[in-house]
C-alpha cells in the first residue's frame, strides 16, 4: 500500500491511504477513481486490486530476511547486561532477542519465533511466572543453572534440550559461581500475531526443596526411558512431558545413523546427513504444540541439497564449523552462531572438510521452526533441490 | 519498543531503537546502559525487559478495536466500483477488504481474517486462479453469481455459505442481468504472517459446460445429504468438500433448536439463542482448517451473556436488528452491517424486542473466526459470564 | 484338532485332546511323542505345530457360510411370534436371529455380526433397557412404531435406517393398530467374542410425553440438517447422535450419483453402482464404532466387480430383485431377502434387466458390516477384481 | 442354547436346537410353541428371549476361567519337545501354547490372547514367515537367540520385550550353544474370530549377514534413544518401530518410580506400584495395535487393590514371589509362572515380604492383554476397588 497524494481531511481520520497509479490489472486513473478512493479511504476499506501481489504472491515472499548473529557478540552484550541489568520481577529474564533486520526492529527472528540468548549469574534466580509461550531451552556451552518446571528442578548442560509446554510454572536458578548462557526459543511472535497470551506472576522465590540439583530431573525419572511410559500419568496436556533431552542421547542417535549408512543401511536424511527430532514421547508428535526441534548433523565435508519449505527456522550451530547458504546469502560460521532462514527460502549447509585433530570434524546444527503450525493446519509444503554434487 | 534518543550513526544502519528509561522493573539509566544499548541496537538485538509487556501480557490485548462497517456505505462504493474498475487479469476480483482501524491502514479486519464485499456487474466473469488461502462466501442479499470450484458450478442465494478450500480453481459469473454483491471471509492476514501463500492463475475463461446455472452443484448431489456420505468419495482433502450450504437448511435448524427450547428441551446455546456452525461433512470438523464459520439467531427481545474467547471473529447481520456490545463500545445495528471482535473483547448482542409485523424479529448474526488454528494448536480459551439478567 | 487316541484319566480331566499323525510338517509318531502330547493335555498346553493351518491360514478361511434367509419365511414365523410368544422383561424383544448354518447353532448371522427380525403386535411395548452393544434397526416395509431412546421418540417408516449407540436408554412402542416388522443389527456376537458386555433393565413404562409420535425425532431437529451442526452439542460420546436416516435422503443421493454418472461426472463407485454411507455427523466417521452401514443401488441390467474384504456383512434386500454371487453359491433375492457374506469371500450382484413397469429397475441393497472394527485396529483389506464385463 | 426333545428329522438337517422351557420370562410351552421353534431349527433362526442371559449379561461373564500354568513344567515340557519335534517349514515354530480349560481344549489362554513357551535349540532356526498377526517375545530367562525382523537381528536376553507387528518378516537363530525358551505372545485368537489373517513363507534361509550378532539392532540404534525420532523414517507403519525394548531401561524405570514414591512425588500407580507400559516411540500408543504390554513392580510386602477390566490378560512372574487372586482364586506363584485373569474377573497381586537375601523382594510382573481392542472401539472399562489395607 502506497501513501500518498490524498486529501488532508481523510490524513487526519483514517489509517488508510490510498494511491491510484496507472499500471497494468489496475484501473484507470480518473477523478473519478480517485474520488472512489478517498471514499475508501473514509470508510475503512481498501480494494484487493491494490494489495494482491503482496498478500497472494506466486510463493511464500518473507518480510524476513536471512540473517546471521554472531554467538561471540551475544556472548559479550550478555555478559556486560549481566554487570548491569538485575534479574527480578517486572522484567523477568535477562534474556536478550534476535531482531530481524526486517522486521521493524521489532525482537523477532522471524515472523513467528522468539531466539534469544539469556543469561544468568552466580546465585542468581529469575522468579517464577507461567505463560501459554511455548518455550525451551537449547545450551551451547557451559552448565550450572537448574531450570524448575512445576517444583522439578532439571540441570542444564551442554547439548541439552529442555522444552518447557506453555502454562507450566517455571523458574531458574545458577546453583554455581559461575555465569551461565543459553538459547531461549518461543513462540512469542506467533502468539503476538495470534493474540492468544495469557501470562500469571509465580511465587517469588522458589523452596529450598527446589534448590536440591539432581542430575536427573523427576520428570525424566518419569518419561525418559526409551519407549517406555509410565502407566500412573495418563494423557499429559499439550506439550513434552519429558523436560530434558540429554546432549548423550543426541550425540549417539546421530552417531548411529551415520554408522548405520556407513554399514550400508538407511538411517539418514540424505547421504552424510544425520537428523533427530525432538518428540513428545507420550504422543511421538512435536515436543511442543507450535514448535519442532531437530539436531543435524552433517559429516565433515558434506554439501546437502537444498530445500524450501513453508514456514521459518532459526539454527544454531552447535559444534564444528562450514558453510551455510540462504537464498542468496552465504556465511562461515562456527560455534554458537544463530542465523534465521525465512519461509521458503532455499538453505542448504556444506560443512569444513575433516582435519585430523578433529574427532568428527562434523558440522552439528540445532535447528528450530514454526513447522508444526503448518502440518497442523494442512499448510505445510517442502521442495528439495536435486543435491548439486 | 520506543523510539528516541539514539545515536545517529545506529539510526542510519539499525532498525532497532532503544531508550533508557527509569521505571519500576527496568535497570538503571547509567551511561555504561545506554551503551549496552547501542551495541544491541547494532547486532540487532533486543532485551525482553523492555518490550515483555507488550508481548507477554496478562490476557490478549488486541492491537485490532472493535469497529464497525455500514453495509449501505459498502454497497454503494462497491456499485461504483463496478463502474470504474474493470474485473480480470491481474486484479483479480472486484473485492473491497475492511481495514480495522487500528492495524495501520492494512486490509486486515482482525489480525487474522479478511473479509470484504465482493461485486460482480451483469454477465461479468471474474477469472479462474487458485490460492491456498481458504475462504468462503456468504449472501446477505441478492443472487444470479454461480461460482465455479473445480469446474463445478454453484448458484449463490441470499443465506448462502459457500465454502472454497485452498488450492481449489474457481472463478465466478454473473448469469443475470444484475449486479450482485456478498461478502468474501478468508485467512489472508493468518498466511500473511505466517508466510504459506502460494498462488496460481488458471484459465482465462471458463468453458460453457461451466455457465450452466443448475440449483444443486455436483457437491451438492454428492454431500448434501444429511448424515451420508459417497462411498465413492473416499477421503477427501482437507475443507469441506460439501461446496453450499443452504439458507433453507441453516433457517430450519435455527427454527428447530428454538422450538425444542420452547418445548422444554435442549438445543440453545442459552436462553432464546440457537446456533449452528458449518461442518465439513466428511469429518465434522470446522468448515476449513482456518477459518470456523456460524449462524447466529437471537430470538426478539433477548439478550446474551458476554463471552471472551482467544482469536478474533467477523460478524454479518443477516437479519432483523437489535444493539451490539464489543468491549466498551456499542452499536445499533442493522442487515448487512458487519463488525469486528477482536480476541478476548467480551462480545454480547441484545435483540429489538419483536414488533408485530415481522415474522420473527429475531436476530440473525452470521459469524466466522479464526477458532479452528487455536484449537489445532490447543491455544483455545473461552470465559462465559453470568447472564446479565 | 483332532479327537482321539487319548489315555482315558487324561480324557476325565482335560478338555485338551491331541493326536499324534503322520504327515508332512509334523514329527515322527514315536511312543515318546505319544509321551509328550499326554503330558501337554494334563499341563492343558497345545502345540503350535498341530494348530497352524487351522489358525493362520494363507488368507481368511471363514467359519461362516454364505447362507440367504427369506423374508416372506422371516415375516411368517415372527408373525407366528407375535401370537405365542409375549415382549416384556426378561425375554426383552421380539426378536429372531439369523443363525449362520456352521456357526454351532449360536444366532450369530456371521462370526461378529447378530441379525434378527423383530416384531411388534398392535399397542405393545418393548420394556426400556440399554447395553454397550451398538445397535441399529432397517426397516424393508410397514410403519407404525416408535423407537423411544433417551426418552427421544423417533418414527420408522420404510426405507429408515436408525442407529442406536451403546448404552443409551431405548424402548419401543407400536403407536398403530397393525403389526410391524424390522431388522435389527447388532454386534453382539463380537461383544460376546469379546467379553465386553454390559446391560442395565431401565423403566418398565415410558411416560405419556413419550408415547406423542411425531414425524422429525429431537435427534433430527439438532442434528438431521446436512452439514450444520448444533454449537450447543459440543463432542457427543461415541457413535452417532442422529437417530434417524430417512428414506427420502438416502434414495435422493443414491438418485444423485447415478444421474452424475449419466452426465458424464464421478459419483458412483462403479459403472452402475451407486453407494451411500450412513455417517456420524458430529466426526464423519461410520456411524457406530463396530458397524459400518450402506445402502447400495445397482442400476438395472448392471454386475458388480467381485470385491473381497476382511470381515464380514449382512445384506438385506430392499428393493428390486436380482442374483447374488458370494464365493461359489448363488441366488436369485428379491425384496427382504436377507444373506451373509463371510470374510474374504468374493461377492457380487446383478441386477434384473428393467422392465418398463418399473419406474427404475435398480436393485437396492442395504448392507452392514463390521469393518470398523478392521479399520481402528489396522486390519482391513480389499480385492477388487476386474469387473467381468 | 439347550439340545433336546426335538423331531429326528430336523435334528438331521439344523444345528440349531430349541427347547421351550417353563421359565420366567418365557413364553408358555405349548404345542404351538414347540411347533414354532421347529419352524425357527427349520430356517436357521434362534429367538432372542432364549439367549439373552448368555449373550447379554449384566456384566462380562467370561467363558474363560482364571487358570495358571508352571514354568517349570513348560520348560520341561519343551525341552522334551526339542528332543522329539524338529523345526523347520509347515509346523514353522516349535511353540506350545497355554490351553484355557473352560475354552473347549483350544490353545487360547483367553478368548482373544496366545501365549506360547516357545525353544530353540542350539545352532537351530526357525524359518522366515509374516502374518498378520501381531506378536512380541519376552524373556524370562536364558539368552542366545536373535529374531531377524526384516533382516535385522535382534538379540534377546532375560528381560527383553520384542514387539513385532504384524506383516513383518521374521526369523530367529540360535547363536549359541545352550537351548533357549521364552514366550510368544499374539492376537491369534483375536483374529481367529474376526477371520483377518493372512499369512506367507518367506526365505527357507537366512543370509550370512542376518547371523551377525549385534548386540544392538538397527531398530534400536534408529527408534531406541528417548524421545529422540529419526527425521529419515517418516511416519512408520502401524506397530512399534522398535524391535526391543531392553531389561536395563525397564528395570531403572520402575526403580525410578519407586524411588520417587519414597522420596514423596508422584510415580507409582498406587503405593508400592510401579508400572511402564510398552509404547510405540513414533505416536505414544500402544506398542502393537492389538496388544498392550506392561511390567509391574510390587514392593516387597505389598498388596495391590484389586481392579476388574474389560478384556482379558495374561502375566508371567518376572521376577520374586507372592499371591496372586483372580476372582475367587488364589496361586502361590514364583519366577515364569503364567496366569490367564479374564475380563472382569478382580485381579490382586500381593508381594511376599521381603527377606534380606533379596536384592529387592519385589514381585515382577510381566502382563499382555486385548486393551488397545477395546480403547479403539471405546468399549474400555475399569473399576478399581478400595485398597483393602
């Protein structure tokens, strides 16, 4: 929608503002049209005629952008907010958000996730609160904090993934004298967009009872035995029931995969390309309602094929280093760096080729994406390029 | 987010903006902040603690306001857009969006739903394309379009739902020698956001098969019995394959529930309120996956409880008249006029108590929203208030 | 297995009897094979070496025989009944089951399916009960009855087909001053099977208000409105909260698809051979949860493919004559004529060639089945074989 | 149904026999009576009112009878039937299955459920064949054999579950140089009556490559990791994915449960009750779709209420000693006995107390029963009694 050319009277009542141009599939430009026009204009109204190609494009068209946010600036801007910036209520978590550029400065990664990276001190709690966000934790480095989900406290480590369903009551503590970054991932765009938010104040401070830092949380006590469910929990509500997903699981499934295609046997994505998702165990689907989680792993040297798919991702390279192409951006990047790939948008990954010191040499990229709205609601679609070695 | 006192260097490269302000919650305004901030500002990242209460509030707080749009005023610059603007390629359809007030002049009625009248003048074709936007129509006067869904052609009458699933070719045609308007629902602002649009052009004309104006579609002979189904058919794509549901149906079991009511049973949503909402037949489910469309009827004289529910709603008055309450406003309204809720705004509705020389004076409200993606993704929340009488 | 060759104390005390035999695929009678069997009857084992053929055949090898009932045969002995034999608590119904020929003598039409002509004489009354058995009633001829469930009186007329689901209350009652007869199906023999039965005795009398006999049950004024479902309903329980499927709709889309074929358009599952399905209007889904129930049309003149299907069903001819083909056996059936078709047995129809004083010459065939069963529990398969003409 | 006092003539051609008896609820015995039932033997008809008891009961009443079967008799037993009976193509598997006493000398240890002692001797296989029929193994004691499930082998070992759904291939060899015995649990019975089997030889050898010995199959190197789903698998068949679910994660998730009841959280399914059911990884449900599989740890000491469900079920004693009631029956019962509890029937189980030379005093309980049957068809039941202590 252009802005322009219109009557000063209509500027001052109405958001709308509309410009007749002479251009093909568009109506001539008269004094009559743009009388029509300013009646739009009046009234609230704005014709499809204007807006089609914007709205109803051939394809998905991202407002997003490709877009790559170094882990070593994130890491740097943390930590000087760590010196800086409290950890209380009002402002709940010293969590810092990716802004697409695109996107009018708003925090938003892309159209419809949340990445952020968030940081917490020595002793240091963030207060209890629940939201119908559906969040989760990814942690690329280090250790020491305890995420306490309904009174479970859940240790966080390198390589863990803890999903954290909307509505549970959560808090976190750093039981260690060290600082501690990770990732957070929501849905807070989409849930802004949607307007389904509904947020509630916890208690101020969590127990001592939720101070105890056990290795395994009860929720994995529960729920994390491979195929097994625990028959005194029933149907869990929406959303993982399982709170942690531990970096040596991960590592030995996508290990498996690779020496499963090495046996010659089927196990992988595509060749040299190993991949999990993260699930419910309870219901095998998504881990969260609105969000998919997945590990790759890519073996040293691999190109993968390109591939478009509606709906967005955000990635965070978790260990080796390569080079990843969106659309028609490309980078280098290396541990703990994030990038944000637009719906639609072709990515693919070639990761570095080996070197001897290197006990894989691989290229191991957490991913997360919107995509479970889409199969949700039957808008999914995917297209692979033929891989181009 | 607010937007001042920024360095001007970052204004020229950043979209980010970020000011310092001292509040309850926030850090302290020191210069080692505002530096923390202008070095967020230029990675393009934003604290939480600055914008958790926009995103993160209480309850939904729409940006959309509850508005309303005269069907009068409607009709008539719809009918002079019939003669200024020419219908076909490229433009597409003679459609006129409402633009809530407050989503920045867009053609977005809520956040997620297009709605707008659509025109056609006498013998006019509108082309053939196909989107994965799902949509419908719906007829609150006049008839003599037949629009054509996969060559099928489908009469639209006064009370009509036609619902059209995405990635079904249609075109429309007017076969009488008057110009016909009715109102288009669609999911364009939900695909919008979330980015899963694709369109394609069909063919330029339609054949003379397809301008043959039967009173029943082949959808109709297929899934317009009550309760069976086509063995045939197997299972149909996701939207109703069922392609009009008709005023007579609709208007009868409106009648029904009231009258099982009157006679002691259930039926009614509440007291002298009936309601139906249109079901895909081949599952039950909502109409398409988007979009939930109802009939309203509100017996004369009786007014409803107020409900808030997650997700926004579009309402036509298809008949009688009566005062409607969204939030704090109200308004007299009338056949035709339609009106936004936006989500979580309590929505009641009383009815002109009934005069003697209409045949029922009850109010007939057509409805569509956005229900169905927040029960698919378990985002639904509804609170019913007391009656107020 | 074999009855034989067993030490008399064993025989006193083990229903298990086993006999050692010479024969390919089965050990070497020896004494100490002779040994062995004695010593599984007294530990009441059995081994799967004797049993295999029997109980894991190449494919389904049906206990059941195709067997015809003839209506004029039913009707005669049920009027029979209806002078000897008093409804009331205890006996229950009127009701006499078709007893497939080698299924023991049990009233088991097939080995899940129960079918049984029921009769009621002028002014009587079948006492309310309810059980978890899934129920439905088709009526071939006659009118006059009520059936009364959940205190609903719904009609029967000729050409109804009324679903009862599991554990609602029912009674009926004979409103006329002549007799009626109907089918009843059921799935007790798969409940019996089973072991999942459950029956509760309700009132010995239904109240005046139930004794009223209108034409549209409450069932139909909520739910009998194609494609509209009551909002005030919300989820019904399992199987079909309609009551009623009337004639009237169910031959106008049988009409349907086989005027869509003369047209040049799909609608029929094969040349000739228009099917409909009574369907659950809340889900899509058949409309009981064990039994699946059609009504097919074969057009005069017209053979049907011989189809193959795990599971089994009962027909009952409703209209028209023609010759029945399942597995080897064949009929000449006309109007009421009932038969059974075991799992996996070939069966197809021809219709008789229409003579001018008929006004369609088409065979109608009500059908019900238990493929629902097969469906939830992944057990279903079909074989169509090329139609031979 | 009752045998007698019928006229030689039909006895000769019906197997149905009615006997008009002087009872409640039945009509008058008269000579038009007995010529009525003749009539009914004639035409294969059975009338309602003289089988209502047996077929419509106020509650299940099983034909089966609670029964328990000595493990060491059935090792003994099979050892001797390893000397005696070969394995090979025809008799297929040497399995000897548990006969019901009151099921007419059947090998149904239910009316719906096989269980099997099934012995492999050294260096012997058994052939490749696929049904339909689902089907697991489990271990009770003893190692050495893999099952090749569509090629891949897959060792078992003392504690093992290993599902393996229906239409799959599969194969076992004995590797070592000890017999070895476990049990086969199936849906024979339950097919048996719905008459859904299909079934097909397959190679007469295994490869070379199929003898390998892993100690991990592939099944569990891609599906066996928790929560954890290869992206590369898409959505599997019907039927877990994972061919084995091991002794050490069953065993240390009912520890878990325990060891959280002591330390005061939820776990168990009642006090000193723990419970895992088997499930598949890839949608949360039952392990097979006909078959349900659990493990129960009683505490040392403990008695369970006693619980009445629809369907049957059969347990193995795992591991430790107690009581076990079925009903009016009680056992004494110790490692690899098996029991048959029918539906309906109270179950209770009380563990010994605990000696100190126990490593636990628990009471492991392997059970298997139809419950999936009767979710999916929504005829489930349960009723637990009040804990007696």
């Amino acid at each position: 929608m252009t802005q322009s050319s219109i009557a000063p009277d209509t500027a001052a009542t109405s958001p709308v503002r509309l410009q007749a141009v002479a251009a093909e599939g568009q109506p001539d430009v008269t004094p009559a049209l743009e009388e029509l026009y300013r009646g739009f204009e009046k009234e609230l109204l704005v014709p499809l005629w204007t807006e089609i190609g914007d709205l109803m494009p051939a394809h998905p068209r991202s407002r997003a952008v490709p877009h790559l946010w170094r882990w070593n600036k994130l890491r740097e801007l943390a930590a000087r907010a760590g010196d800086l910036v409290p950890v209380g209520r009002g402002g709940e978590r010293r969590a810092i958000a990716l802004a697409n550029p695109s996107l009018g400065g708003r925090p938003f990664a892309t159209p419809t996730l949340w990445a952020a990276i968030q940081y917490l001190m020595p002793g240091e709690d963030a207060p209890e609160h629940r939201h119908t966000q559906h969040a989760f934790r990814f942690v690329v480095e280090g250790e020491g904090v305890w995420t306490v989900v309904g009174r479970d406290p859940v240790a966080m480590r390198r390589g863990d993934f803890l999903p954290q369903a909307g509505w549970n009551w959560h808090a976190h503590h750093n039981a260690t004298a060290e600082p501690m970054a990770w990732i957070d991932g929501l849905d807070i765009p989409f849930q802004y967009v949607t307007e389904s938010q509904f947020f509630e104040f916890g208690r101020d401070d969590i127990s001592d009872a939720e101070r105890i830092t056990p290795s395994r949380s009860r929720s994995e006590r529960l729920w994390g035995h491979p195929g097994l469910r625990p028959v005194s929990a029933g149907t869990p509500g929406p959303g993982s029931p399982l709170l942690a997903y531990r970096w040596e699981h991960t590592d030995r499934a996508l290990a498996d995969q690779l020496a499963l295609e090495a046996e010659g046997f089927d196990g992988t994505v595509e060749h040299g390309h190993a991949a999990v998702r993260f699930s419910d165990p309870a219901t095998g689907a998504d881990v969260l309602p609105t969000l998919r989680a997945e590990m790759h792993r890519v073996a040293s040297g691999t190109e993968t094929a390109p591939v478009r798919e509606t709906g967005s991702s955000v990635y965070q390279v978790f260990d080796g280093s390569g080079t990843v192409t969106v659309g028609d951006t490309s980078w280098s990047v290396t541990r703990g760096d994030l990038f944000a790939v637009p719906s639609w948008q072709p990515f693919s990954v070639r990761s570095e080729a080996g070197t001897s010191d290197s006990d894989s040499g691989a290229l191991d990229l957490f991913r997360f994406s919107d995509a479970p709205v889409f199969e949700a609601l039957r808008l999914d679609r995917t297209q692979v390029e033929g891989n181009p070695r």
